[in-house]
C-alpha cells in the first residue's frame, strides 16, 4: 500500500481568529461583559492567531483578562497553567 496525499490549503491566522472568537462567542452566549484566557505557542503561527483572536474578540466586546505564551518544547507547561 501506499500512502495517499491530501492537498488543501490553511486559512490564514486571521481568519481562523475570527471564526474561533466567534465559535467562542457564540458558547458562552455573546462576548460583550465577557473575559477570556488565551494561552498560545510562542510561535510566528501561534503569535498570528492570538493576535487574530484578540482583535476579533475585543470588536465583539469582549476583554482578555490574561496572555500566557508557552514553547511548544518545553518539558511542562505548570508555570503557564498557573498564571
């Protein structure tokens, strides 16, 4: 057997931003009043998409009460859990 190829294309961090903020909006019932947590790898990828996320989740109303970045390398992820 041999292995099959899959091609397609990854829609870029603003995009996947704004559709996770609204995905998130629309769980806890709309943004406005609302706080979020954001944790993300401290990647050019990760950076893309919190950044993406925050712009969207701010214009829908909602604040980030706490960014914690984190390598994707890193033996543990206690300390960032902690903040």
């Amino acid at each position: 057997m041999t292995p099959e190829r899959f091609s397609g294309s990854i829609p870029p961090d603003d995009l996947q931003g704004k559709a996770l903020a609204e995905v998130v909006n629309d769980a806890l019932g709309g943004a406005a009043g609302k706080k979020v947590a954001m944790a993300f790898q401290n990647s050019s990828y990760g950076i893309g998409l919190q950044k993406s996320f925050e712009e969207a989740w701010q214009k829908l109303g909602g604040t980030i009460a706490v960014t914690v970045s984190y390598s994707a390398t890193q033996p543990s992820f206690e300390s960032e859990a902690q903040k």
